[in-house]
C-alpha cells in the first residue's frame, strides 16, 4: 500500500517554467519511477477552487515562518509503500548526485517539502476509476495545518472519523480520500481528496466544503482552530501523467 507521501508545493519563474516542465516530465519523473520502493510519481497544477473556497482561504490562518516555502502553484507527489523509502538514502541526496538534476531543480521558486505517512483512507463511489496504490486522480485538492493549540488535536481527529471521511465515502465524483501526518516538513496534518475531475469535485464537494462557513456547523470549529500553509488548500488537475 502507498502509505508514504513526498509532497514538493513550488512555483516557476514564466521565461524558464516550459523548459523546466518539459524535463520534469520527459526526464525527471520517468527516472523517479525506477528508484527502488517507488511506487508512482504525480504533477499538479493548481488552478484554484472557485468563489466558495477563496472565501474559505481569506478566512484561514497562515504560517509567517521565513523557512517556509510560500509556493503554492504546483504540487508534485511521489508516493511510496513507507515513507522511509524517502530516507534510505535520503531523496534530496539522491537529488544531488546529477548535476542537470540539481540546476533543474534549482529553477523552482519558494518551494516547500514535505514527507507524510497515511494516518487513515477512505474509497469514494469512484474508486474503481483507477489501479489500487497507483496514480492518484486526475483532480485533487490538499490542504496542510497545523493547529493552533494541543487540546484541538482530539477535536480535529474526532471531525475527521465522524464527520468528513464519512461524507467523503459518499460523495458522487470522490475517487479517495486520505488524512496524512507528517514524517517531516511543515505542517503536522495534511489531507488529499482525489476526484474524477475538477468539474465534479466543483458540482458535488464546493457546496458540503462551504458549510465551514456556517457557524452552526462543526466544520467552521475546524477552520477557525488551524493554521494553513501557503495556498492551502491547493486545487488542480493533473498534467502528468496526462489524464486520457
């Protein structure tokens, strides 16, 4: 099982992003898959998640720390069967064995990593749309927090276990849904919704992700105890591997 998520939010400078992403995804990734423990690699691009989540966003506390990344319009994610596999040797190292690999990356602008472990799934009504532990869909949206004091980590598990990943299992449009914690990297918590495409996760997730909005619900508790990372929660599609 893919348990072990690498997570890299970063941003691209517009004279050198179409020769960055030409080798990411000619060169790059295509080499990523074949290092021992990998499982599949996976490149968003952050589009937005329409007028009720910017609402949202404007509402969210932000981390201001100067050693956080402040990227926030693309997401690459390489997952694996443990996050360890991130750590024997160490990926960054890895990395810096290749000198084009290094001058390639060094291109990306405010870039933030973290590695993750899964904490708990669940399977959406469309699920069988991909392979078991392979290519997440070809919508996401991910947030990452922390929250604000001790006492709200028995709350925000609680919502999650009863509320959201309840009314993920669901939701017409929803492939996955996992609720992750972090081996490394800023912020503790983070949670991945996987979705048949962005239209359906606009037509059947948008509104129940509104009610955070609506003081009577438990979800505006949660917003209002957490501290979100830069451009979190980030909403795309997929540009490798190409959606069909």
């Amino acid at each position: 099982m893919d348990q072990g998520i690498r997570a890299v939010w970063y941003d691209l400078p517009e004279d050198q992003k179409d020769d960055y992403i030409d080798w990411l995804h000619g060169t790059y990734l295509p080499e990523i898959l074949q290092r021992p423990g990998i499982l599949w690699a996976a490149h968003y691009e952050v589009t937005g998640g329409g007028k009720h989540m910017d609402v949202i966003a404007d509402h969210l506390a932000r981390v201001d720390l100067e050693e956080v990344g402040k990227g926030k319009d693309y997401v690459l994610l390489v997952g694996a069967g443990s996050p360890h596999v991130f750590f024997k040797p160490i990926y960054e190292e890895m990395d810096a064995e290749n000198p084009k690999t290094q001058k390639m990356l060094a291109i990306r602008l405010e870039e933030r990593i973290n590695v993750f472990t899964e904490e708990a799934r669940v399977n959406g009504p469309d699920f069988d749309t991909r392979i078991h532990d392979s290519t997440p869909g070809p919508a996401i949206q991910m947030g990452s927090f922390c929250t604000m004091e001790l006492e709200n980590e028995w709350d925000l598990a609680a919502w999650y276990a009863q509320y959201r990943m309840p009314a993920m299992a669901r939701m017409p449009g929803s492939i996955n849904t996992r609720k992750m914690v972090s081996v490394a990297g800023w912020a503790k918590h983070s949670v991945m919704y996987e979705f048949t495409s962005l239209d359906a996760r606009q037509e059947h997730f948008q509104n129940h992700e509104s009610l955070a909005m609506d003081k009577t619900v438990w979800t505006n508790k949660i917003i209002n105890y957490t501290i979100h990372a830069p451009g979190s929660p980030s909403v795309g599609r997929r540009i490798w591997p190409e959606v069909k």
